[in-house]
C-alpha cells in the first residue's frame, strides 16, 4: 500500500471519530440516562451451506446487508453495485451504471442468485446480473467472499444471493413508498422518480405477497454541470432516460409445522429510449483518449437501433420439510430468462445475449450421531441446462451454446466440544456443451471434483479464527471464446474452463455489541482470463492476494457505527515460466478501498447519518485492456483516487417516514474507477455531480 492510500485512509477514520465522539458525548449529557449498550441482532445465512446457519456458526468470510441498510442506501443510490461497493470489502467500486463489468469480488468474477436462481450468462457473460431485480424487493444480501463450490456452476471470486422479500404476519400489510432525486445543478432534466407498493398477509396456511416498483430516469450531470453520457462505460450499458419495472409475487402454502410449498414469480425490465444518446465529440483511431481526460458531454440524437437493457424473468418453486425421516429436506425447481441488450458501438449493430436456464437443486440436510461424535451431512444434487446465443438486431445468430450440467454434493459438518468447528466437502461437476451456429461446432465437455476444508476455532467467548481452502470451476464465456476464432478445434475449449483455487485465514470477533473481522485471502489459477490490447481474450496463470477489514457496531444507545476496508494485488505470469511479472489490470483489481459510516437517533422521530466513500490511487505495470501500460501506448498512468460523502435522514411526518438524502455532499468532481482503468474516448466521463433525494414510506 502506497504511504499515500496510507494516510487517506487514517484521514477517513480520523473524519469519522469526531462525529462518534460528539454523539456519544451528547448521549453521556443526561447523567440520569446513562448509555446504554445495545446487543446486535443475530443473523441467520442460507447461502454457505443451502441451510440456514447463524452467521457466528459459519467458517467462511460472510457479509450480510440487511434489510434496514438496503433501505438507507436505496434512497442514496438504487443501483446494487453502489450497495455492495459501500457495504462488502473485497467488492470493487460502482460502476454508476447498469453493468457490473469492472466489478469484481476480490479480483474475480462472482455468481449472482436471486433466491438460489442463477442470474449469470457464463456461458457469454454479459455482466448484467446485479441489475436483474429491484433493491425494493429484496429482504437482505448474503455474499460468500471467496470461491465457492456449494451452489456450483461458477463462482469463482464468490457468491451474491438476493433472498427477497417475505410476506408478513397479519390478512393484509399494505406499504406505500415513493420518491425523488435530482442534481441540484440541473433539476428538471434530472429528476428520477420511483413508486413502490407491497401488499402481503397470512391466514390459516396460506401467504401471499405482491410486491411492485417503477422508476422513471432522467439525465445526470456531473459536479460541472455537464449532461454525463447515457451510456459512460464504454457501450457496456447505462442508467440514463432508462424506465424500470419490477414485479414479485409469492404464494405460499403451510400443510404444517414442518412441510411448506412456494411459488413465486420476479419479472424485472429496464429499458433506456435516450433523446440525448449523442456524443459532443466523434471517437477515431483506436478510441482511446489521451491524458488529461475531457470529459464527454451528452447532446441530443438517438445511436440505437433498438432499445438497449435488461429483461429477466424467474419462476421458482420450492418445497420443503423439516422433518423427513429425520433430515431436512429441501426441492428446488426454477426456470430463468434473460435479454441483454447492448448499446450501439460504431461500425456493429446491437446485439443481444438471450439465456434460458432450467435446472433442480436438492438439499437434504441429516443429523447424525456417532459414539460421542454427532455431526452434520448436507448433501443433494443439482441439474442445469442453459441454452444461450448471441445475435444482432438483424437476427445474424453468432455462436449459440446449449450447456447441460450435473453435479452431487456432500458437506460434514463437525462441531469439536465447545472449542471448534470443522467442515469440509466434496462436489463433483459434470459439463456438456453443445456449440452451433459459429465458424467452429461441435460438443465439448469437462468434469471436475472440486474440494472444500474450513475450520473456526473459538479463541474466547468473543474471538474467532478461521480458515479454510475450497476450489470453483466454471466455463469462462465459451461463446466470447469461440466468436474469437482463436481455436481450430473445438475440443482445445476443453483446455479453457476455470479451476480456482481460493485460501483464506482471519480473525472474527462478535462481543453482542461489535462485530469485526480482518482476513487475509490468496487465489491462483492456471489460466484466467482478460483481454489483450485488441479485445481478445487471453488466458495465463495468475494470483490474486489481499487483505479485508470491517467493522459494526452500536457501542452505545442510538448510535449505530461501521465501515470496510481493502486492499488486493493481482499477478499474472506472462510467459508461463514460473515467475509473476505482470500485474493484473485495474479493470480486475482495484485500489484501496475504504468505507465508514455513522448513524445516530437524535430524537423518537429523527434519525441522521453520514456515509463516506474512498477509492486510492495505482500504479500497475498490466498492458492488458484496463491496465496502467497499454501497450497500444508509449506511456503510463496511474489512478486517481476520490473520496465521497454521503448524508441521510429519516423523520417521522404524518403516518409515515420522511428520507432526506444528499449524496456527493460537497460536489466533488471525479471520474470513477473503471472510466479512469477503461482510458476510453467513450468512458471519458465524470460521475454524479451532487443529488438530493427525498421519499416518503407508509405502512398500513
């Protein structure tokens, strides 16, 4: 870490200690009411084992946003990987767009869930999954950090698991919310407007829930005053002049206290019809600007030949019983659709990634007891077939992959006395991949038996170590692959699907006051996977090392504390001789990362706190697309960094809440991350000038 992001980040917590000192204090005023320690809620996960598991219990690297967060950063931004950047070390800043290219969970691509339903195209990735529901439907955000081999099918930096919203306990529960945020440069051609409903009851067995949200997107502006691109990431997909509809329905039935079936729906569109598509400069030569940057300004025109976005839909049913001949048992059935649909880039025609996915997951979850051993078995079997194809608005059909795949699962579980906890499991994955409809056809095919070892040993009542090791595998955008024409054969694809190999180590303490954890991870591959100077895909051995931090808390009475902090490297070996010389690329490792926030209740109906953001700066030596030596040039360039500060305010008006957000409080003028790593005529863009966002909430 340079002494630069160094001091940046004691700054950052220097910054957040007066105000925790000042709310503190003012709570200590009043002698008579002395402050009072708040005990923090237990947190049940679903997605390390398929069964829930107090997060205290688990031997991985697990965060979890909770539905009060979502609720605060959903006002500040809706858009999911601003979330996850905020609350999730190891997670790469926002794009402030629709795509998650750039994206990464400590330094590789992630699987996305809603529920347990895939929302990837891994077969062609089109990196659009964190945009496939909307942030008011979700009920909290698991995310394993570090490969994993429970769910399968990829995942190799992690695991992102959307579990949505549950109905409620009553006939019928109605909430009513809706909102407002504009640039308080330019109101009227900013304004975004959202409205969300949810009804949802139980009576006798039966539940039910419907829940809807639209939001309406204008223009944004950077801290200049300047009208942003509605795309700013290099064609990759944007948020700008875009409408957004997202429905869930739940229907749920108990036949008693251990059997239950539910079927439930998510339909989510988004779709941008931009009046201001135009450019206010024309990209030539190799489209990539020289430094300084001059930032891009929106004008009028449409570049589109049809409406870019993303469409999904997930149909899931799911059946469980607690009690099984003793085990738990749990049938998963789902059906998943998705369209992506890019924006125009000169000289192609839009094109689409289309990915329909069927597939059955089983979990049987059996106690058993040995002479003075009990323990735990998770076992099951899950079947996915994924047909995707691209094509362009001509309907010109380039590759097209119909993937069908199995594997069996087995997780023990033992608990060691009352000083331990062991784990550790086996996966076997099975893949057949059909190719048609491109210059190469065929079938091919791999198999892999993946391993996974973890351990958490309790130190003291509080602290915790834990380590572990586990393994992913994953097909690495065939269709990308193919589409390249870089193979003769079908049959050496075979060579390219992803084996990772993930380690780490930490320390979590959990006092009932504060959870904290710092963990020091490392993962290597034999053949990742970026792109050259040309956009091709290249494939060489690398490693990806770092360290993570966080923290929360509520150390007195109304006042609620936290914050993230990483740091990554990532090496690639060039030449396959042994010897690391190359640095990944900023587009797979970002700098260091810091985040903090402060919430504090000042009064029964008032409630106020401030977020803050800080990204550093980097010096990397990759001439791989994204990295700081292109070697279409004949210099290097760093990033910059930026540091962001976000307020919020909830006040209680009327039968409901009113929010009071600012985000970018003092205007800072930046340009994000991956525009910075992208060096690109069509990512030279600013981020989000200064917004104010207001909403108010109803429950009836």
């Amino acid at each position: 870490m340079s002494s630069k992001n160094l001091c940046a980040a004691i700054v950052l917590m220097l910054t957040l200690m007066p105000i925790h000192f000042v709310m503190a204090q003012d709570v200590e005023k009043d002698e008579e009411k002395q402050p009072k320690k708040i005990k923090l809620k237990e947190i049940v996960v679903e997605s390390v084992s398929r069964v829930a598991t107090p997060v205290s219990d688990v031997t991985r690297s697990v965060t979890v946003v909770t539905n009060e967060e979502l609720l605060t950063q959903s006002r500040l931004d809706r858009s999911a990987g601003s979330v996850l950047a905020q609350k999730v070390p190891g997670f790469s800043p926002s794009t402030v767009s629709l795509t998650n290219y750039g994206q990464t969970l400590r330094g590789r691509n992630f699987q996305t869930l809603i529920d347990g339903v895939p929302q990837d195209t891994p077969l062609r990735n089109g990196l659009r999954s964190l945009q496939s529901i909307d942030i008011n439907a979700v009920e909290q955000i698991e995310i394993i950090r570090g490969g994993t081999a429970v769910y399968g099918f990829g995942a190799e930096g992690g695991l992102i698991n959307y579990i949505t919203k549950r109905p409620e306990d009553g006939a019928v529960n109605v909430l009513v919310s809706g909102g407002l945020s504009f640039s308080t440069v330019h109101a009227n051609d900013s304004l975004v407007g959202d409205t969300h409903l949810q009804v949802s009851g139980r009576r006798d067995k039966v539940d039910y829930m419907l829940d809807g949200t639209f939001v309406d997107r204008n223009n944004t502006f950077d801290a200049d005053g300047r009208r942003r691109l509605v795309d700013p990431v290099g064609r990759q997909g944007g948020l700008d002049e875009s409408r957004e509809y997202n429905l869930l329905a739940k229907l749920g039935y108990q036949f008693n206290n251990s059997q239950r079936l539910e079927a439930s729906l998510n339909y989510f569109d988004l779709r941008q019809d931009a009046d201001y598509g135009g450019r206010s400069s024309d990209a030539t030569g190799r489209l990539f600007a020289p430094r300084p940057f001059t930032p891009e300004i929106a004008v009028p025109g449409k570049v589109d030949d049809i409406d870019p976005g993303n469409e999904t839909i997930n149909l899931n049913l799911v059946y469980s019983n607690e009690d099984i001949l003793g085990s738990y048992l749990k049938i998963q059935g789902y059906y998943q659709y998705i369209d992506t649909t890019f924006t125009l880039f000169p000289g192609f025609l839009n094109y689409v990634v289309e990915s329909e996915k069927l597939g059955v997951r089983t979990t049987v979850n059996t106690p058993v007891s040995l002479p003075n051993i009990p323990f735990e078995v998770t076992w099951g079997l899950d079947y996915l077939k994924d047909d995707t194809s691209q094509y362009d608005v001509m309907g010109d059909v380039d590759p097209n992959a119909d993937q069908d795949a199995i594997a069996g699962f087995a997780q023990v579980e033992f608990p060691v006395g009352e000083i331990g906890i062991l784990t550790g499991g086996i996966r076997h994955e099975s893949i057949s991949i059909e190719m048609s409809g491109a210059a190469v056809n065929g079938e091919l095919s791999a198999s892999e038996t993946l391993f996974n070892a973890s351990a958490s040993a309790f130190l003291t009542e509080d602290l915790t170590l834990f380590g572990g090791f586990s393994e992913s595998f994953s097909p690495g955008d065939v269709l990308r692959q193919v589409n390249d024409n870089t193979f003769a054969d079908i049959k050496e694809i075979e060579f390219e699907f992803v084996h990772t190999s993930n380690y780490e180590a930490g320390l979590r303490a959990e006092s009932g006051t504060w959870n904290t954890s710092l963990i020091g991870f490392y993962s290597t591959t034999d053949n990742g996977t970026n792109f050259d100077a040309d956009l091709n895909i290249v494939t060489q051995p690398e490693r990806i090392y770092g360290l993570e931090a966080s923290a929360s808390g509520r150390p007195v009475d109304k006042l609620q504390v936290g914050g993230t902090f990483t740091w990554m490297q990532g090496e690639i070996d060039n030449d396959n001789d042994g010897t690391y010389d190359e640095d990944l690329p900023t587009l797979r490792i970002p700098p260091v990362k810091v985040t903090g926030s402060v919430t504090y209740e000042f009064l029964d109906w008032l409630s106020a706190g401030t977020q803050v953001f800080y990204s550093g700066t980097q010096s990397n030596n990759s001439g791989l697309f994204g990295g700081g030596c292109p070697s279409w040039k004949d210099y290097c360039f760093d990033i910059d960094s930026y540091f962001l500060i976000d307020m919020f305010s909830n006040i209680a008006v009327g039968p409901g809440v009113l929010n009071v957000n600012v985000t970018n409080l003092f205007n800072n003028a930046y340009f994000p991350l991956i525009n910075q790593a992208y060096d690109s005529q069509f990512s030279n863009v600013q981020g989000l000038g200064r917004r104010l966002s207001l909403g108010y909430t109803m429950k009836f």
